[in-house]
C-alpha cells in the first residue's frame, strides 16, 4: 500500500477535509507544501482505517498502582 491510497475509496471527502483543514488554518500555503501535507493527510487516514476495526476492544484498563512499603526500622521515624 502507498502512502497517498486511499483505503476506503472515498477521495471526494477526503478532499473536501482537507481543504477545509487549509482553510481553517488560515495559514498561506505554497503549492510544494500542500502537496507535502496532502501525503501527510492521506498516510494518517490510511492509519487510522487500519486500526479502526470492528471488533477491536477500545476499553481503557488501568495502570498498576505501586506503592512503596517502608524499609525494616523506617517505619518508626
């Protein structure tokens, strides 16, 4: 897989999200820089389709809690 392929084959939205994303920014942006950004677009896209499944468990589980128990003779200070 490229890069800039478009996994869910809809490119028309992708497009419109991105130049939305220009637009929102505000930020003049050359020609080479755009098409810079565009792949940059396309590649977290891509990621994102990829992890994105249905079956995948999203639930967060907790990190272990660790407490220090105080050295022999330590605790009495």
């Amino acid at each position: 897989m490229t890069t800039t392929e478009d996994t869910d084959g809809d490119t028309e939205s992708r497009d419109h999200e991105f130049g939305g994303l220009l637009a929102a920014s505000g930020v003049p942006v050359s020609d080479a820089e755009t098409a810079e950004l565009r792949r940059a677009f396309d590649t977290l896209c891509n990621l994102a389709a990829r992890v994105r499944t249905p079956g995948r468990d999203w639930t967060v589980k907790p990190m272990p809690s660790f407490a220090a128990t105080p050295r022999d003779g330590e605790a009495d200070i």
